[in-house]
C-alpha cells in the first residue's frame, strides 16, 4: 500500500510540475510572440485565426525571415514557448 500511495505521489507532482511548465511556456510565450511577432514587424494575427499545424509552418517561416532580415531567431525552447501560447490561447 505504501508503494501505490507513493507512485500516485510522484504521479501527482510529475503532473503539477508539468501544468506550471505550461503555465510557465505560456507566458514566456505570449511575451515572446508580442516582442518579436506583433511588435517587431507587422500586426501578428489572432492566436485562433489558424490551425496548431498552420502555426508550426508560419513560424518556421518566420525563422527565415528573421535569419534573412539580420534578426537572430528563437531557439528551439523560445520556439516551443511561442507554439505553447498559440495552440493554448486558442
């Protein structure tokens, strides 16, 4: 019985600390998108305007477009913050 409590404990927190790090990508996120995306260059659509999968290709666009214009782009963990906050928001 100790054992099970014990797996349901580290369960439990494994899936607490995983809803902070969302929490936590997301508003590094939605930072990160407001500062490079809708205040850098043009008005950024709405997060719910497209599709996860829409995003993955306007982002990775958006990557080149920076490389191209002198900008240094996200790295990966930036770029998984930004794709955090549109898949979320919508």
């Amino acid at each position: 019985m100790k054992v099970f409590g014990l797996i349901v404990m580290l369960l439990w927190s494994g899936k607490a600390f995983a809803e902070a790090q969302s929490a936590s990508d997301f508003a590094a996120g939605e930072q990160l998108f407001k500062v490079y995306c809708a205040d850098a260059c043009h008005q950024a659509p709405a997060a719910r305007r497209l599709k996860p999968q829409q995003w993955r290709i306007v982002l990775e666009t958006m990557q080149v477009r920076m490389q191209t214009a002198g900008m240094p782009p996200l790295t990966e963990i930036q770029l998984g913050q930004v794709f955090t906050y549109l898949k979320e928001k919508r």
